[in-house]
C-alpha cells in the first residue's frame, strides 16, 4: 500500500524534529570524573529535552592542545577545568568567547582576594576549590602513622612509601596543587619540599584520578589532592579524611565559551545552569562533593560541609594564576625530567638519606654529617635555580611552539640535561649517604 500525503508528511515533520534534536548537541571538553559530568548532563538534559551533552573527557593539557588545534566553526563548545591558568591560555590564543552575562548574580565577587569569575569576563568560576591532603585511616592505623596536617609533614622518613600524587603535566589540579607550594613556600625552598615529598612516594600516578582511587582502596596511605577528590571519598563512605594545609589557596574552578564553536547558543544555555542555583545544589552530590560559588546559606548544604569563604580566610596563599601560566610548561617538565621520570632514582637516594640520618642521630659523626648535607643538596636541589625562573626569555620558550625545529631542538636539548643531571645527582647522593651511613655503623 502506498503512504498518503498525511503520512509522507508527518514522517518528514519527524525527520525533520529528530534532526534538530541532534543540531542542538552541546560538545564539553572536561578533565572532570564522569561522576560529576553525567549528574550535570543527566539534570540539564530532563530540563532541556532538545539539547544534547556531549563529553569529552581529556585532562587539562590535553584539553588546551584539542581546542587550540580545531579549526573555527569545529571547535567544542564548552571548555570546563579546575586550572584558571589554564584558561589564561586558552583567552590569551583568543580561543574563548565572551561570557560575562551567563554568571550568577547571586556570586559573591571573591572568595579571600581571588575573583570567583575572570575580571574580563572570558570565563566563570563554577565551583570552588583548595588543595590539600587525604589519608586512608584504616591504612594509617595499620601502619601506626600520624595523620599529617602540612605539606612539610610529608618530607618525614616516616611516610617513605606511603605516599602518593600525580604529575602536573598529566594533572590540571596536580599543576595547581604544586603552583600553589612553589607560590606558597617560594621557588627554590618549594622545589625543595616538592623533591622531598616525591622521594617519599610510592608512585607517582598517571593520572589525577589514581591518587584518590588508590587511598580510596587502601593502596596508598596519603595522597596530595584537590579537595573535591578526598571530600567525594569522605562523604561516599570510605574510610578516608582531608585537611587543608596552612599553605593552600582557594580558587575557582572555571567553565567557558569556546571561540568558534559549533552550538554557542545551546552551549551559553548549559554554562548558565551550572552557575545557577538549582547547578549548585548538584555540587553536594556525595560522589560530587564540591565548595560552590554560592554562599552555603544560599543553598542546602549538609551539616558541617566546607565553607569555602571561611577556608579562604585562613588560606596563606593568594594564588598568582598569571605567574602560573607564566611558568607553567617550565613547572611541568622539571617535574616530569627531574621526578615523573626518575621516580626510582629519587626513591633510592632518599631512603638511603633517611637510613643513613637515622643512623648518625644514635651515633654522631662529622664526616658524614658533612656527607649526608651533600647529599640532601644534590638530592633535593631544583634543576633550575630563582634568577633563571624569573627569566622572562626563558620562560617564553616553553610557550613557543615545538613544531618549530629550532625550538623543539632548544627545549629538548634542556629537558635532556635536566633529566642527565638528576640521575646523576641522585645516585651521587645515594652513594654519599651509603658512605654516611657505613660511618655511622
């Protein structure tokens, strides 16, 4: 039987609908867990049955190169990270679109002295966040350990091996959680506690989610995080707890408009939800466990959750997003060349140091005193010292594009060194604290 003109019509009239359903699909590209990404997209689509969440789920760096790379008009729609300097660089390529009218009203300006949402309105703070220090409790009652309170507990030959974090150059909140010891403690003295603390980890993760999975499941004792990650494990029911250090800083988490991008009204439409009242509420979510932008009076929040202005007032750090998108490829390759890839190396020489240290507090020897101080200083020491990180030249090379031979040719050259030099400093200083302790025997 042959369809009638009723028919033929109301089968194009649905063609037509399902193609407009699917013309409205919103593409997110997020370094987000999926527990966070599918509560949004799961409330905004029953809202909004005719626009669609797509996510992209890639970590910071990642993200930057894959929106950077897409020609106008295929771009994703929607950048959405923790890192705010890592929307400095997407604005200052011109990669983000104007969003300064989809933020809530309701927002306070700051939280401490950092604005919630970019001045020039590139960006908006979604969520806020600080950086701190989760521990499994029953991992730790095990091993008889003290739950640690500062980052400078972690340097203790008692946690050798206990610990666990991830790489800034996999990690966007990695990236923020080192920027905010370097801008806390200062460069040469962070880098110091950084190169202590790694030499005191079990693993250095492949990506941010491992460090939180692996204290979750008891695999690590203590993992240095964004808060959202030991906040989630606490309240989903794991034995695990979170502190913020005295050295912490609290700054938004930040979603934005891409430049060029496919559906930027249907996209403005999802940015404005998230920052809404009804988006906030979602941050309380157990698996989610975020600090909203909204003031918790604002909201229902559980009893005793965060405050994320009070936490702000005690913070000592007033965090620099413009320094650390200065030096953020600097910041990344040192700790890949000198601690991501000579993890084992660093593990060495430290446990040597701690044995040999150990042994010298029952039985005091000069010479290897004077040993074990060597040691600590080629171990522990940054490959690059304050005058050259505050060297503008060399910080623009490692923005410049690696495509470029001579380029590539000039970082290669100095990230090879940096690695050379490490393992060389770090069986040096092993072989120190060897003798040192062989002395003190």
């Amino acid at each position: 039987m042959r369809p009638t003109l009723a028919r033929l019509s109301a089968l194009s009239t649905g063609l037509l609908l399902a193609g407009l359903a699917h013309a409205g699909t919103v593409t997110v590209v997020t370094s987000f867990p999926k527990e966070l990404t599918q509560a949004y997209k799961a409330a905004f689509e029953k809202a909004n049955p005719s626009i669609k969440i797509e996510i992209l789920n890639k970590n910071t760096v990642q993200g930057i190169a894959y929106v950077r790379e897409l020609p106008v008009g295929q771009r994703p729609d929607i950048f959405w990270a923790s890192a705010p300097d890592a929307f400095e660089v997407l604005a200052g390529q011109d990669l983000l679109a104007p969003a300064a009218d989809l933020a809530n009203k309701a927002a306070p300006a700051k939280v401490g002295a950092y604005p919630i949402n970019d001045p020039k309105g590139r960006y908006l703070g979604q969520a806020l966040a600080g950086y701190g220090l989760m521990w499994n409790t029953r991992y730790m009652a095990a091993n008889k350990l003290q739950a640690p309170r500062q980052w400078a507990d972690l340097v203790k030959p008692v946690y050798f091996g206990h610990v666990a974090m991830s790489s800034p150059s996999r990690s966007g909140t990695t990236h923020l959680t080192v920027e905010t010891m370097l801008q806390g403690e200062g460069w040469e003295k962070g880098w110091n506690q950084l190169l202590q603390i790694a030499g005191n980890c079990a693993a250095i993760t492949e990506r941010s989610f491992g460090v939180p999975d692996g204290v979750n499941n008891g695999q690590f004792g203590i993992g240095l995080v964004i808060d959202f990650f030991g906040l989630a494990g606490k309240y989903s029911g794991f034995p695990v707890d979170f502190v913020y250090p005295d050295v912490t800083a609290v700054v938004p988490a930040n979603i934005a408009l891409v430049s060029g991008s496919k559906n930027p009204d249907e996209a403005r439409q999802f940015i404005r939800y998230t920052v809404s009242t009804e988006g906030q509420q979602l941050l309380f979510d157990p698996k989610i466990s975020r600090l909203p932008i909204l003031p918790l009076k604002q909201l229902q929040a559980p009893a005793g959750y965060p405050d994320a202005f009070e936490i702000a007032k005690r913070a000592k750090v007033a965090f620099n997003a413009d320094l650390s998108e200065s030096r953020y490829n600097v910041v990344s390759a040192m700790f890949d060349q000198t601690i991501t890839f000579r993890i084992k190396e660093l593990q060495a020489a430290t446990k040597a140091i701690h044995e040999a240290e150990a042994a010298l507090a029952k039985k005091p020897n000069a010479a290897a005193q004077a040993m074990v101080k060597q040691a600590r200083e080629l171990a522990f020491s940054p490959a690059v010292g304050q005058g050259m990180a505050g060297n503008k030249d060399f910080l623009d090379l490692f923005t410049k594009n690696k495509k470029d031979a001579a380029v590539n040719k000039q970082i290669t050259g100095l990230e090879d060194t940096w690695s050379r030099h490490a393992k060389d400093n770090y069986e040096r200083a092993r072989t120190l604290a060897q003798q040192a302790l062989a002395q003190a025997r």
